[in-house]
C-alpha cells in the first residue's frame, strides 16, 4: 500500500515521509538532532542504540527510529532517521549494522558447537575441491588468461594453478573458480566466506584457527541477513526485482571474515562493514554465463578491499544497513516481519549447526530433481536417444533461465539440456557442460523434444508407446565426512598429485591446529 506524499510522490506506508519536517529540537540525551515526536511524552518508548528513545506503543505500533549519531543541524538532519518500523522490527534492526560488527570482533571458536566447527571444515574442503577442478575447465582458462595479463605480484597461491598474486586478486580469482561450476555447496557463501580470510591469512602466516573463525562469521553474517531474500516467491524483497543475494550479502560477509580473521577492534569493522554495504550489488539475470560467478569473486575481493580501506583509515556510514536511505529501504520495501527476523539470531543459533548440502551434480540446484529422476529411470530401463518421443518435465523456467543452451556454460541452468546429457551418457559430470556437447545432434535432438509440465513427475514417452514415469523429489546432497572427502578427491584427481591431495585433507581435519594457513595454500598449487 502507498500514501500521497506532500511532495506530490507516492511513498511506501513502511517509510517514514521526509517532507514538511517541521520543527526539531536539540535533543537533551544526545549531541544529536531529532523530528520533534508527535506522540505523548508519556508513551512507551523503544531505546535505541545510542541511548535515544522513541515513542512505542505496542507490537503493532509504528515508530519512527533516530540513528545514535550526531546530526549536524545543516542542509537535511533528517537523512540520518531510520525507516518506519513496528516495535519487534526495530527492536531488530536498531543498531545491526554495528552488531554486526561485534559479533566479528567477539567470536571465537569456543563459542560455537562441536557440529559448527565440523560443517565448516567439510564446507570449506568442498569448496577447495571444486575450485580446483574449475581451474581445469573453461572459466579456468579465462582466470588464467586474466592473471597473466593483469594480475597483480604476490604471493598467495590461486587454487588449483601455478598462479601467485597479491591477496586481493587472489581472493577474486578464487572465489570466482569457488562458484565458477555451480559445483559448490548450495549456501554458496563458503565462496567468498573462504577465499577472502584465506588470502590474508596466507599473505600474513596466520593459523588455521583464525582463518576458521573467520569462514565462519563470514558465512554466518551472511545467513543472518537472508531473511530479506525469503520472499523472492511472494514478490517481496530484493530478490523479486532481480537482485541476487550473493552479491548483495557477499561483501559484507566477506569483510566480516577478514575483519575477524585479522582480529581487528569494533570501530574498524564497522567502517568496513559500511563500506562493503555501500559497495555491493548483482543482477539475477546473468545466471548460466560467467557473470554469475564473478558475483562471488566481486564480493570476496570487495569484502577485502573493505577492510583494507577501513584499516587505512576510510571511515563510513555506521547505519550502512538500517539507517535512513539505508540498505534496507533501497532494497525494499521489506514487511516488518522481514525486517524484525534480520540478524535476530546471529550468535544465538548457527547456520552451519545444520549439514552442509554438498552438490552431487556440477549444475544448478534447480535442476538437480529432474537429474536424480532420470537416472533412477535409466537404473530400471535401458533407454536409448533414438527411441525417445518426448520428455514433459517441470522445467523450473526460475532459476533455469537457459533452456536452449547456446554455449556448454549455459547448460548448468537448462533443465533440458541437463535431461539429455544424463540420459546419454548416464551421469552428469563437469567435462559435459562444453560447446561439443551443446552442439552435438544427439542433444539438440532430445532438448527438442523436451516440454514443460506443471508436474511433479518426469515423464519419457518411447517411440513404441511406452511411458516411463519418475517422481520428482527432493535432490539428495553430500552431507558427511566420507562423502566430502570423496568428493573432493574426485574433484582434483589428475590436477594435484595425491600427495597433496593427502595433505589437503589432513590439513582441513585438523585446521585448527595448523600453525600457518600458508601450508595449506602450498599444496593448492601445482
């Protein structure tokens, strides 16, 4: 719903309209400038952050927060007001951005779960695993083509390559490789949460305790903040109009883990936080070409170069998510529910208390279901291409926004073309999403004859009048030990000897221990 504006402009009834301010005050509490409240003196009040508070009269009540910092009484104080919100949301939200940046400084491995530290080393020898096997395919060549012509000199190792470089293009190349298959682990925040803390880690000898710490607030600031994507569905939130999270989150997520992983003081992170917030952003619409991986890249280097900045001395916005003309209204309008759910948890439960879900197919999740249907089809039947007269699949025309695949890369986001690959060959491994495979006759034919259906069954009709039918359920994930490690081995086997594949996995189960994260980036390299 929106109301006229005095302005003659429509504005969300979540904002707060800022025309016609009418007169402020000194506020007596604060060196700050505050909108003269229009509610009775004596209503209840939600405090703020800096001490400030505002009139509250129940959960539905609407109250219009003030930011803790001091408004100069020039040009337009009311810039620095927080969104209209009820009492729970701003309960939430009042002072985020520099809870955030708390829960960097303050984290230690002591605090989280013996499952936590598990399901983060699983999580980042998945992600080592695949960004190993990407070097070896054609985003790999394109990195590689990137580095010798622009990288700059360092130090730290690009997984999977001979390639050394300075911690901030090492971080974008490897965390581009981390999601450059759609290979990695469906959070897809192991990306940046991993290739940003490693970087410095390994650039400066730092342990594998503080490099863990650090991949796991990155991956934690990063699932507390998901609540605005929730929506996408409904046509609410950033999601709906083409934001994607990865890009949106990822480099606040990763400046959080480099701020943790180099163990700065609150003030710091905070500007590196503001920072990253203003710096982020990425476009739904690129999925299944290289633009899509490069949102991790962009994030892990962004997130990074954050920290460094704020190192530096480059200050920021310390309500960069919250405050006034803030993210949360430039990506809105998000419901008071979202808003009051955004960061309540952090600390409090974990994300990676829950199992890592370990691709088992190097394409989008999307189209996993359908995979999984078609090889159990083909266990039961022997089913040849030429005898097929049709496939009617729910297609998911979102997030597989490539149906007909022009190039190999495309194919991770066509629900057809992966269809056709499991059926001919059986299994869908990396090496067949390649131009030879798009434009072989064989698949074109069966992507073809591939329709959509509003179904939860994938149907194949043969030639001889035959229906072979396969429900679509949920696609299973790789969850365990056992099967992360076998995983990872498949990944590099033929590009690392097994030496240091060996090495990788001894270091990833005892990272905490490990003295310099240096060790682990040299058996990366080959």
């Amino acid at each position: 719903m929106r109301t006229p504006s005095p302005r003659g402009r429509s504005t969300p009834t979540w904002m707060p309209s800022i025309s016609s301010p009418g007169p402020r005050r000194r506020s007596a509490s604060s060196t700050g400038w505050s909108r003269r409240s229009a509610s009775p003196s004596s209503a209840p009040t939600v405090p703020t952050s800096g001490g400030r508070s505002t009139p509250s009269a129940s959960r539905s009540a609407r109250v219009t927060v003030h930011c803790s910092a001091a408004c100069r009484p020039v040009f337009r104080p009311v810039f620095r007001e927080v969104i209209a919100m009820d009492a729970d949301a701003a309960n939430s939200i009042l002072g985020l951005t520099k809870r955030l940046a708390e829960f960097a400084v303050s984290f230690r491995l002591k605090d989280a779960p013996p499952a936590v530290l598990e399901n983060a080393r699983l999580a980042m020898l998945d992600c080592l695993g695949v960004s190993v096997l990407a070097a070896r395919q054609e985003i790999g060549g394109a990195i590689a083509r990137f580095a010798e012509a622009n990288a700059a000199p360092g130090r730290c190792v690009v997984w999977g390559t001979g390639i050394t470089t300075s911690p901030r293009d090492a971080a974008l190349m490897n965390a581009t490789l981390a999601h450059g298959l759609d290979y990695d682990d469906r959070n897809h925040s192991s990306t940046y949460s991993l290739a940003a803390p490693m970087a410095v880690a390994e650039d400066r000898k730092l342990s594998g305790a503080r490099l863990l710490e650090g991949f796991i607030v990155g991956r934690e600031i990063r699932n507390s903040l998901d609540a605005m994507f929730a929506r996408r569905g409904s046509g609410i939130g950033p999601g709906a109009k083409g934001w994607h999270s990865n890009g949106v989150l990822g480099p606040i997520a990763a400046a959080g883990a480099v701020a943790r992983t180099l163990d700065l003081d609150v003030a710091t992170t905070l500007a590196a936080l503001g920072l990253a917030t203003a710096s982020s952003g990425a476009l739904t619409r690129d999925g299944g070409t290289m633009a899509k991986p490069f949102r991790t890249g962009h994030a892990a280097q962004t997130g990074l170069t954050c920290v460094l900045l704020a190192i530096s001395g480059f200050s920021s916005d310390d309500t960069a998510l919250e405050g006034r003309y803030g993210y949360f209204e430039a990506l809105g309008p998000l419901s008071d529910d979202i808003l009051a759910s955004v960061g309540r948890d952090l600390g409090k439960t974990y994300n990676l208390a829950k199992p890592i879900r370990g691709k088992r197919m190097a394409s989008c999740s999307a189209s996993h279901a359908g995979i999984e249907a078609m090889l159990a089809l083909l266990r039961d039947n022997t089913i040849k291409p030429a005898d097929v007269e049709s496939i009617d699949c729910d297609l998911k025309p979102y997030p597989l926004v490539r149906q007909v695949p022009a190039r190999g890369y495309e194919g991770r986001f066509s629900m057809p073309f992966c269809l056709a690959i499991a059926l001919v060959h059986g299994d869908v491994r990396a090496g067949y999403f390649s131009d030879t495979t798009v434009a072989d006759p064989v698949i074109q034919d069966l992507i073809g004859r591939t329709r959509h259906a509003e179904s939860k069954m994938l149907v194949v009709a043969l030639k001889d009048g035959r229906r072979l039918e396969a429900p679509l359920g949920h696609p299973t994930d790789f969850t365990t030990r056992p099967e992360i490690e076998a995983k990872f081995r498949d990944c590099v086997d033929g590009i690392l000897p097994k030496a240091k594949a060996d090495a990788v996995v001894r270091h990833m189960r005892g990272l905490e221990s490990l003295g310099s994260v240096r060790e682990l980036a040299q058996v990366l390299a080959v």
